[in-house]
C-alpha cells in the first residue's frame, strides 16, 4: 500500500503519513478518478479488501457548499452556530462577543500569520486582580478540520449563556480562565474555503515557492522532526525548517511558555476519528500521570457517549494511533501541564473532513459533554483540596487514600478532615482552635 500510494501520489486522510500505513490496520485514501480503476486493480491484485466510503468527494464538498459566506453583517443574536462560517464572520463574531460580555470576556492578540492575518484568542473568567490559572482551548490547527473550528465556537456561547445558572461553570470562572483560540491556522482556514477544501497545512512558501505550508502539529519544539514528520515541504507532514518556525506555532509558544506554571490544562480540538487523545506521540512511554489522565478521559468519553451514543476511544496516541513529533499536546506536556488531551471529533470516515453542517449541533453538545467532564476534574483537583485526596474511580466511588493500615472507620475519617482542616488554615495564615496531637487509630 506504501509503494502503491507513492506511486500514484494520493491523497491520504488516515494516517496522514504513508510510511504510518501498517498491516491489519485500516487507512482512508482519497482517489482522482482517472486513477480509480488502476487502484483497484492494485488492491485486487494483493488481495486487499476494500470498501468505498465516499462515492463522489467533490460531490460531499458541493453539497456541503455554504453558498456565499459575503453575507450582510448580524448581531449577535442571530448568529447561527449550526453552520461553517468563514473567516471575515469568524472576526466579526469575535468583536460581538468581546462587546455583548464585557464583564467576563476580553479578547487580546496572540500574533500574526503568515500572511500577516491577526490571531485573536479569548480569555473568559470572572476578573481577578491576580494571574488565574488558565485552561487553554485551540481549534483549527488544521485547517480543513471545519468542524473543530465550529465547536470552539459552541463551547464559547455555551459558557456565556449559561454561566449563570449552571453552578460548575459559576464556580470555575472564578476559578479559572479560559483561553480561547477559534481559528489558529487562518491562512489555511481561509485557504481552504477560496481555493481547495482540503487543504491541511499553514500557507509559507518553502523552496522558493515551489510548495507551501508546514503541518502546524508537526512544528512544535517537542522532539521536532525525530518521527512521525516530513522534511518535504510537499508533504503534508511537513516539519517546517526548525522547531517553532512557523510565526502561529511560536506565538503559541511564547505566551504559553510565559505563563506555563498557571496552565493547568491544554486541549487541542481536532478532526475526525473520534479520539481522545492522550501525551505522547514521540514515544511509547507513558507522561507522569499517566494513569490519572486516562482515567479521566475514559469519564469524559462515556459523558461524551451519553448524549447521542457516540463511540470514543481513548489512549496515548503512540499506541492508539501512530508515532509523530512535534504536537502541541506533547509539547504542552513536556512544558509542564498536567492535562494535556486532543479530541479528535466526528466521524469515523462516512464524511472524513467533509462533516455536513446538520451534524455539528450533536457534534458539539456530546463534546461540550466530555470537555466539561475534563474541567471539573481540573477545578476540583486544584481549586478542592479535601475532595482531591481521594482517588476517583469510574463507577464514581471514592477510593480511601490511605489504605488498608489505617481503615476508613468513622473516627478516622473525622481526625482525616480534622488534619486537612488544620493544614489548610495554616497554609492561609489562620488561627486553629485545636492544636492536639492527632492520630489515626
């Protein structure tokens, strides 16, 4: 299959490297049509079984077609988030958020692109006059992942319409601030809408000119360039020409590494597959808390599979997938974040990149159900001390912490939160009423 795609230069949406096609494991090839029938004799002659997803690709993206996204200028009000926008309404939108929630939302530049386009993120929270800590979110790293694009904007109206009466999300925007990039790769999102659909990669030019964009998940300064990722700048795994080369990667990287011991989590939002992601791609060794992590995302993964029976599944990507170097996921990891997750979101193949606009409200409420599963773990762990001690277990029962040598009687318990209660007030510099040598019986 690597020799046939090579020779025939195909198109490949899954894995996206062909030295990643491995035996027993499927792979989704896109295929001009004058090439159909060679290919298939190809197949046919290997014995390799086949099945035919998408009939007509250019079809899917024609019917798919928004239409003319130069529409008039909305409010706020009527902007309708079951739908693709482009660009220009994307910065639009953004300016109407920012005015609409002035109390809770600010909006601050992060760099320029390539071709000098402005990247906006969003920091929503409660004001503080002290550095919060951060949860980060970005979506469209690559740019025909549309739909990632189109949650980042739902999980936006989702916490300003109801922060006021849902109480998790009350508590942490005292807590914490979101960090909110709607689009990262906007020279490729708006590349992708004028010229080719399926573009994936940034727009720098590399080798004077004769091919461009760098795959902005390959850039990062996490093992850059050692597996996983092409030095071909027609590839479409191509690393750049150093670590953070790409003016988008390193914006990323210098406001997140100023700020990297108040980021206590990092979500990357992709397309499709539906994964969940966890650190590493460049090795098969598990991140610290590795346990803990994936814990967590198998939570998040059956609050995701809740809302509409969608299946996820969830491991390091070195295991579940392939090996790459260079993800942002890893990157934030080895920077020093405790939860560092891609999701990649609807589906699994039916529609590939293409995911047709009537599946982006299911879509975004199953992954707002998962998201927010990963938040509450983060909030808690953090921001509740006396709850965080205790180990959670997928049935939602709590595990003593302190095993079986000091037994979860009622007195221990009592003397456990007795202690807790001492520590605490001592950490805030306040007076305890009872200062007795306590011991677990």
């Amino acid at each position: 299959m690597q020799n046939i795609c090579k020779q025939l230069q195909l198109d490949l949406w899954k894995p996206s490297r062909i030295e990643d096609i491995q035996p027993g494991k499927e792979m989704h090839v896109r295929i001009p049509f004058p090439l159909l029938q060679k290919f298939k004799e190809n197949l046919h002659q290997y014995s390799i079984p086949f099945e035919v997803m998408i009939k007509d690709v250019q079809k899917l993206i024609d019917s798919s077609n928004v239409g003319d996204y130069r529409r008039q200028k909305k409010i706020l009000a009527e902007f309708d988030y079951t739908t693709y926008h482009p660009m220009d309404e994307i910065y639009q939108w953004m300016d109407q958020v920012k005015e609409a929630y002035s109390d809770l939302v600010s909006m601050h530049y992060l760099g320029s692109t390539y071709e000098l386009r402005p990247i906006y993120y969003f920091k929503i929270g409660w004001p503080s006059d002290k550095q919060k800590k951060i949860i980060w979110m970005d979506c469209g790293i690559h740019a025909r992942e549309w739909i990632a694009v189109a949650y980042c904007q739902w999980f936006v109206k989702e916490i300003l319409e109801t922060h006021k009466t849902n109480p998790l999300l009350q508590k942490v925007l005292h807590n914490i601030d979101f960090y909110i990039v709607p689009v990262l790769n906007i020279d490729g999102f708006v590349y992708s809408w004028n010229v080719n659909r399926l573009w994936r990669k940034s727009r720098s030019p590399h080798n004077n000119g004769s091919c461009y964009g760098v795959d902005l998940n390959r850039n990062f300064n996490s093992k850059w360039g050692s597996i996983g990722a092409s030095n071909n700048c027609r590839d479409e795994t191509y690393c750049g020409t150093g670590p953070a080369s790409e003016p988008e990667v390193n914006a990323v990287s210098k406001l997140l590494g100023s700020l990297k011991s108040d980021v206590l989590c990092f979500l990357t939002i992709h397309s499709y597959g539906q994964l969940l992601l966890l650190p590493y791609g460049y090795t098969k060794d598990p991140s610290i808390n590795h346990e803990e992590m994936i814990n967590v995302a198998q939570k998040a993964a059956a609050k995701l599979q809740e809302k509409h029976g969608t299946e996820y599944r969830v491991g390091s990507t070195s295991h579940l997938l392939y090996s790459n170097s260079g993800s942002s996921r890893d990157w934030a990891t080895d920077l020093g974040i405790n939860f560092s997750y891609t999701f990649e979101l609807r589906d699994t193949g039916a529609h590939g990149f293409i995911l047709p606009a009537n599946q982006i409200r299911p879509t975004c409420e199953e992954t707002m159900a998962g998201v927010m599963t990963i938040v509450e773990h983060v909030d808690a762990k953090f921001f509740n001390s006396a709850i965080s001690i205790f180990s959670s277990n997928l049935d939602g029962t709590l595990t003593w912490p302190l095993g079986d040598s000091h037994p979860a009687t009622i007195e221990n318990v009592c003397l456990l939160f007795a202690l807790l209660t001492q520590i605490i007030a001592k950490t805030k510099g306040m007076h305890t009423v009872d200062d007795r040598d306590n011991k677990l019986l």
